[in-house]
C-alpha cells in the first residue's frame, strides 16, 4: 500500500528564536514540503501557549497557499466550539474561492486552553462542547450553499467547489460523528497515543456517503523524528521528550529546549515512566527505521495517508527530516 505523507506544523518556537521567526519558518517550511511532493501542509490552533506561535490557522491558510503552488493547506485544526458556525464557513468558502481544490477545512471538539483562554475566547462563558455534533452538520450545510438555521442565511462566496471537512479527534466518539456526518476523519496521535485503530475502526463502521463524500477517508497525525543515525534520533528527540513531560507537568515554557539542554535534564522514576509512555505518541529512528515503523502504523490503523508532526532543533534540522522521509517514500518531487 502507497503511503501519503503530510505535515503537520505548530510554528514552535525553538530555543534561540522568536514567535515572529516561527512563523517565517512555518512559511518556509511549507514552501519546501510543497517543493518535497507532501500532500497537505495543515496548521494547529492554540492559545496563549508561550512555545507555539500558531494561534490564528485560518489566517496562515491563506498565506500558506499564497506561498506555494501545490500542497493543499488547512488547518488542524479550528477549535469549532469557540467560534460562529456561519463565520467559519465563510472564511473558508472565501479561502475555497481564491484557491480552488487546495483548501482543508479541519475541526475540533476540544477547547484547547486554560479556562482563562476559555473566558477570552468566549465573553467569559466556558464553550459549549455538547453543541459540536450540531455545529459540525451545520458548518457542513453552509459549506455546501444551505442555511441549517432556517433564515434564508447563506454562507458566501458561493462557488462550484467546498473544502473538504476533517473531523479531528483523539477518541471514538469524534470517528463515530465524523462517519455520520460522512466527513474525512484524523486521529491525532500525537495527542492520545491509546485508541487510534479502533477509533478508525469506529469511523469506517459509522460512515454514511454524502453530498461530497462518498468514501470514507481517514488519516493519522503523530510526532515524528528523523535522525542521520538511530543515536542521533535519539538525541534530536530529547528536546521533544522533555517539552511534553514538562506540559504533562504544567510547566510553562516559552520555547522548545535544544537537544544539549535536554540532555542536562535529571528524571526522577516516575519522569522516566512518563517518557516512555510520551513515546507512544512518537515515531523516533534513523530514515529507514521511521519509514518501517510509519508503514506499519498505516498498516494497523487501515490508512493510507500519515501526518507527520516534527519538532526537532534547530529549525535545519526539522526541513532536514521532511527531506529524509520524502526521499525515502519516494514523494513526487517538483
């Protein structure tokens, strides 16, 4: 089975950069994996997260596909629940018009921030995650020229093409609503390394074809290091190791440690069990080790695209491992 490869970026701020230099890397980054034969380049939202400058992906969608020639480019996703159904799909009917056929529409149950975020966000009410299974059929109507709200209101530029829709989700009930809706479907692996299989599993069980979806389509997304050599892998992933085990601790950092700082870093037991456990949401080796180890991810959860999510120091280094495993799939180079 050919594999897709996608990416997806986070603008992390690594050490030694700024928020301002992340997201001129992020758009670098995307000029490249467009260049490398990647099939899409999706872009995360979160909020007030001092290492991760990506807060506004519908804003980077439009300066991502203005940038490159190709790859389709969405996000990964918009956090529906904060956010006007109707404004969303307006926003992307308008991408969908200026750059047909290359626009991804991905969305989210989660909230995705502190309750102060949640407060900012929302007028200072928590958002409402129950309503998702509604927003989301009723974001798909908008897209597709109706008005779920019976006014007469509909969601402009109308045009001959809509943006495919992702349901993302870490979990079976996210698979079970995007098969109802007969929407696309990613497992963030990255995020919750327990389930991912039969989450898939749960989608295909649930699919019912619609108006633009007759198939169902699923992908994952999981963190990804490459290194020259298994050592080295090893080494480029401690930064990322100890990131995700100072977040599981809420420690707050305002960037993503190089691979000397965290090699100095002193676990306890319990630290180290935490790490091992962190793994799961990674896929670390030298090239042809990472692309055994992708395949055989594809395998297990029946998809044929992965979304690799690679956070490695310094910013060479994360284009340097996009090259790699375009070279090892034999991606469709420009």
């Amino acid at each position: 089975m050919a594999i897709q490869l996608s990416v997806l970026d986070q603008s992390p701020i690594l050490q030694g950069s700024s928020p301002q230099e992340a997201l001129q890397q992020t758009i670098e980054l995307a000029k490249r994996v467009d260049q490398l034969g990647y099939k899409r380049f999706w872009m995360s939202e979160h909020h007030s997260a001092q290492s991760l400058a990506g807060s506004a992906p519908e804003l980077l969608t439009g300066i991502i596909a203005q940038a490159t020639e190709r790859i389709k480019v969405g996000t990964g996703g918009v956090l529906l629940p904060h956010y006007s159904t109707y404004k969303v799909a307006e926003i992307f009917r308008t991408l969908e018009g200026l750059y047909p056929g290359r626009i991804d529409l991905g969305v989210g149950r989660a909230p995705g921030g502190m309750p102060g975020v949640n407060y900012a966000l929302n007028k200072g009410k928590y958002p409402d995650v129950h309503s998702f299974p509604k927003q989301a059929a009723d974001l798909l109507s908008y897209l597709e020229g109706g008005s779920p709200e019976g006014y007469q209101v509909y969601a402009t530029p109308l045009g001959p093409t809509v943006p495919p829709v992702w349901i993302l989700g870490s979990s079976g009930s996210s698979a079970g609503l995007a098969g109802e809706l007969g929407a696309n479907y990613t497992f963030a692996q990255f995020i919750n390394p327990d389930g991912g299989p039969a989450a898939i599993q749960q989608y295909y069980d649930h699919f019912i074809p619609s108006e633009h979806q007759k198939e169902p389509t699923a992908s994952a997304a999981v963190f990804t290091v490459v290194g020259e050599t298994e050592e080295e892998a090893e080494y480029l992933a401690s930064s990322l190791d100890v990131s995700l085990l100072m977040a599981d601790q809420g420690q707050i950092r305002n960037h993503f440690m190089s691979p000397e700082e965290a090699q100095q870093y002193k676990f306890s037991y319990f630290e180290v069990e935490r790490v091992k456990y962190n793994r799961n949401r990674m896929i670390v080796g030298d090239v042809e080790s990472v692309k055994q180890q992708l395949e055989q991810m594809a395998t297990e959860f029946q998809i044929d695209e992965i979304i690799a999510n690679i956070i490695v120091y310094p910013f060479e280094k994360r284009v340097e491992s996009y090259e790699k495993l375009a070279e090892a799939f034999q991606l469709n180079r420009k």
